[in-house]
C-alpha cells in the first residue's frame, strides 16, 4: 500500500532523533511513511558530509520502496542544512516534494560556526555549520514550496542561532516569538504551523531582500549578526531608499554594519573577522561613491526638468504712451 505521503524529519547537531520523531508523529496520517533516523550523536560533532551520505541512503532508498508518494521534509538546524544538500544532489526529485520546512536552520551560516573556524580551515562540524548555503536554499525555494521559520528569544536570535541567518530568499518566512532553538524541535505552534502550511495557507509573502543587504552579504568573510549593537553604531551613508547604511567597531576590532530602513527598523546586521575588514570597507566606499553619484544624477535631472521662466518686460510709468516718443 502506498502511504499518502513520505514524511522525512531531521534532527540537527548534538542531537538524536527523538524530538523530531515526535513531530513526526504529531504531523502524520494513520497512512504516512514516517523516516526520521538519528545520525549519531557523536558523528554530528565531526562532519557534515558523511551524514548527508547517510542521509542520501537512506532517502534513496525510501523513494525506491514507495516510487509514487509524495516528500514532506522538516529539517532542523543543521538537519535542514543536511536535507539542502541532499536536494542539491537530487533535483530529479523535486517535482515530487510537496514541501520543505527549514526549522531554526543556520541557512546563512551559523556566526559560532564561523567565530571557531574563521580562517575556514575545516574545524570540525563548525566549518560545515559556518557554510553560507543560502544561494542553494533560494534556488531550491524558487522550485519547492519552503517555509522557514526561526525562534525569538532576545530581539533577533534564538539563544543559538540568529534570526536574520534563517531567512531564505523566495521562501515563506515567519518568527515564533519565545521560542528557542531546541523547543522549536517539537512545540504546539510549529506543529500547527506546519500544518496551516501544508494546508496552502500563505502564511507570509515570499522573502525578498534589500539590494543592498545582498551586496553586504557577497562581500568575503560577512556573517549575519545579532542586531542587539545597532545602538552603538553611527550613519555611514544614506540610501537613494531613504534606508541607511551605519556601523560600528566592536572594542576588539571586529566590524559591524548594519541596513536601516527609513522607518528605523533593522533590515539587515552582520559583521566581518579582521582579515576582511579591508573588503567591508572598500565595498562600503564603493557603495557611497555609487550613492553620490545617483543623487547627483536624480539632482541633474530636475534641473533639466524644470521648465524655464522667461523674464517679465520691464512695467511701464503710468501716463506712458503705447507710441514711439516724437
């Protein structure tokens, strides 16, 4: 008998299955193929890749037992980085995935990851976790229904994670205000969110970005950031928008920048490691020298624009004759 559809749960990093079996359980119908394996806790401490092979097995192996059911895949934390990367090896699988729920997820690259391991030499899971697999997510996200949804806990992470590394370009997007980053495994709002999704409720619009933020990002060594410094920081320069760029310096040299929109709310922060603060900087001064010279080109353009007053004759004495003068 064919189950009305496949559900894959993955655990994350230092973790077992358990939690996300039980929101496995809680999700699925008397008819749905339940695969939530544990990929050993202490593997989850080493590398990303021989569990992403384990995980490719084991995935393979279930579409082969049920070739016409549908996927619903939930991944959390490092395990919605796994599936994102057994999706990558698999595109011929996508027209059968119904959906994709990114779970607390690091899409961005977790900032512990890259703080211990900046100079990405490969330590341990840290370089995996430290990854920026977000042009993949989004790729993936133009073809697959995805939501991704992260904790709240403190104004912009989830005690783990930030939420701004979660965020996934033309993925539904959505922040559970409390939650941290192992309850969001197994609680009562992400199961009914879930559901609401399934459902084909929209829950938000597709994410899309402020260009510049991708920009920011492009630039080597950028790691989302928690945007609890913003106070500290200054103006830098001011948007065509009206948003503004503005950063800070950390006392121990570690650099800050951060997009503002006109209305003050934080659209983007992160930060760079000291070997890339010379790239920040020539981007940011590439960015104002590009900004001053659109000003300068919409400032030209008005005056072109502006219709030009003709003088007014010079008024006449009272008395004085319409006719030449004798």
């Amino acid at each position: 008998m064919q189950p009305d559809f496949i559900l894959f749960a993955q655990h994350g990093w230092a973790d077992t299955n358990q939690h996300m079996a039980a929101l496995a359980k809680d999700l699925a119908t008397e008819a749905t193929k339940i695969v939530a394996p544990s990929l050993n806790y202490a593997m989850t401490w080493l590398r990303i890749t021989p569990l992403i092979d384990n995980l490719d097995r084991l995935a393979t192996a279930a579409l082969a037992n049920h070739p016409e059911a549908p996927l619903r895949i939930i991944g959390h934390s490092m395990g919605g980085l796994i599936w994102l990367e057994v999706l990558n090896r698999h595109p011929d699988w996508w027209p059968r995935v119904h959906s994709l729920v990114l779970v607390a997820s690091p899409v961005g690259g977790a900032d512990l990851g890259r703080i211990i391991d900046p100079l990405k030499v490969g330590i341990g899971i840290a370089a995996d976790l430290g990854q920026d697999r977000r042009p993949l997510a989004c790729r993936i996200a133009a073809s697959i229904n995805t939501l991704s949804l992260a904790g709240d806990v403190d104004g912009g992470s989830d005690g783990t994670i930030t939420i701004e590394t979660a965020k996934v370009p033309s993925a539904q997007f959505l922040t559970m205000e409390g939650l941290d980053h192992a309850a969001m495994r197994h609680h009562p709002l992400v199961i009914e969110t879930i559901r609401r999704f399934w459902a084909g409720e929209n829950l938000s619009e597709p994410l899309t970005l402020h260009p510049v933020i991708e920009q920011l990002r492009a630039i080597p060594g950028m790691t989302d950031a928690h945007p609890r410094d913003i106070k500290w920081s200054t103006p830098f320069v001011t948007l065509p928008d009206g948003a503004t760029v503005r950063t800070w310096q950390h006392p121990l040299g570690i650099d800050h920048v951060f997009v503002v929109s006109e209305r003050g709310d934080c659209l983007y922060s992160g930060f760079v490691g000291w070997l890339n603060r010379e790239n920040l900087w020539q981007a940011l001064h590439d960015l104002e020298q590009v900004t001053l010279a659109a000003r300068a080109q919409v400032n030209a353009n008005a005056v072109a624009t502006t219709p030009r007053t003709e003088p007014s004759p010079p008024a006449k004495d009272a008395g004085q004759s319409d006719k030449d003068p004798d």
